[in-house]
C-alpha cells in the first residue's frame, strides 16, 4: 500500500459524501495503491450509514466506528494505527482541501527526501486576503505562540491536511499520546513539535483551501482553548524533559 488518508469525521452527514467521493475518484484515477480510512467518532447523524453505504463494493474505503466522542487528535491517532500506507496522511471532512490539492502534498513528501509535508493557508495569503478578521487575528496570534513557545517556524500547524513518511510518524506515535493535549485541536502542534525533536524534516506546501459552510465548531471558542492548551503543553514539557 502506498498511501493511506485518515479522515475523522463527527456528525459530518451534510459533508462527508462530498469529501469522499472527491478523494475517491481522483486518487482511482491516479493508478497508485490507496486506501481511505474514515473516523467516525460520537456521531448522532447519519454518516455513519452514509460512510458504509458509500464503501460498499470500493475495497480502497474503510472506515472505524467509537460510541464515544474521542476528539479530533484521538480519532486521527485511532485511524493511524490500523493504516497500510508507506506514506500516512490526513485530511478534514468538509473538503476544505479538495483532493488534488492533497496529491501536491504526498507527490512533495514523496519526491523531495523529506519526511513529512503539511498544508498551509498563510503561505499564500488566505487569511490576510480572503479570511475573516477575528480568524486571521486569531491565527496570526497562534503563529507567534508557536514560534515563541516551541520553535516552530511553521506559517500554519493547523491546516488540515498533512503528510508523512509511516517510518516517522510511528516513531514519533509513542510520545505524542503522552501529552492529552493531543486529544483535541492541539494534536498538530504536538505531533510536529515531537517530529522536530526527533529530527525529521517537514516542510510546508501551499494549497487552495476552501472555506467550507457547515462547520458547528465555534472558532472563536476553539481558538481560546488551544491558546490555553498550548501553554498546558509547554508547562508539560518543561516538566518532562
């Protein structure tokens, strides 16, 4: 198996179809091994009964099923364990990132020796031309923390879409489920800080992303819990290491 692309999805039945039948169809036309792991976590809606109708017959599409919500960062975590991939990639539900864009990613991580690629929306401007202004102020604020707090010179950690080397995420997979901030929307941040003290090279890759209707997080709410969680974070990793 060459690639695998998790997809955790909660309460997503107005989205998710469109999401995978993208992906579906263009990595199928791509002629490279590929498998489609779907996350589901929590869900009250339907997605659940549109994902496993939607697999039926396409072998590439596999999906796991939790009662309980996990959270972003555990639900992917969950859908990394079971992937085949040599290369182990992740992507938000609501297709903010189509699947063409995400091809540009693996093909960067795939081509360029590095170990891992992730998708940014500062790189070519979005928030300072298209975004809204509380989310660009929040997302330029965060920028700093990181730089500031962790070293990162990442222009987006949280961009939905990345991909990695499988040798590399999985030495990395240990140390990250340590921290719980990894459970939710910090799991980005967490996982490339733990990438960077190992060693690995990640890069940034600027992609189209469509700011998709529908989302029922409140990002101004989100966006105050991983300030804080990301201070939590660093007081953490003063203590253990």
């Amino acid at each position: 198996m060459l690639l695998s692309i998790v997809i955790p999805a909660h309460n997503e039945e107005k989205r998710i179809l469109r999401t995978l039948n993208d992906y579906y169809k263009f990595f199928k036309s791509q002629g490279i091994s590929f498998e489609i792991i779907v996350e589901m976590d929590g869900c009250i809606d339907k997605t659940e009964e549109l994902v496993k109708e939607f697999s039926k017959g396409k072998k590439e599409i596999r999906y796991l099923v939790f009662k309980e919500r996990l959270g972003k960062g555990k639900g992917i975590l969950e859908g990394i364990k079971v992937c085949k991939g040599d290369y182990i990639g992740f992507v938000d539900a609501d297709n903010s990132i189509k699947a063409n864009e995400f091809y540009k990613l693996f093909l960067l991580c795939k081509n360029r020796g590095v170990h891992g690629v992730i998708a940014s929306r500062n790189m070519g401007g979005y928030f300072s031309k298209r975004g809204k202004k509380h989310r660009a102020f929040f997302s330029l604020a965060f920028n700093v923390l990181v730089r500031v707090l962790f070293g990162l010179s990442y222009r987006d950690t949280q961009c939905g879409g990345k991909v990695f080397k499988r040798e590399a995420i999985f030495k990395v997979l240990p140390e990250v489920k340590r921290f719980k901030e990894s459970s939710g929307f910090l799991f980005d941040l967490v996982l490339l800080y733990m990438m960077k003290k190992k060693g690995f090279v990640i890069i940034e890759c600027d992609v189209e992303w469509i700011d998709r209707k529908g989302s029922k997080v409140n990002p101004i709410k989100v966006a105050l819990e991983m300030f804080l969680q990301a201070f939590r974070f660093r007081i953490r990793l003063w203590l253990c290491f």
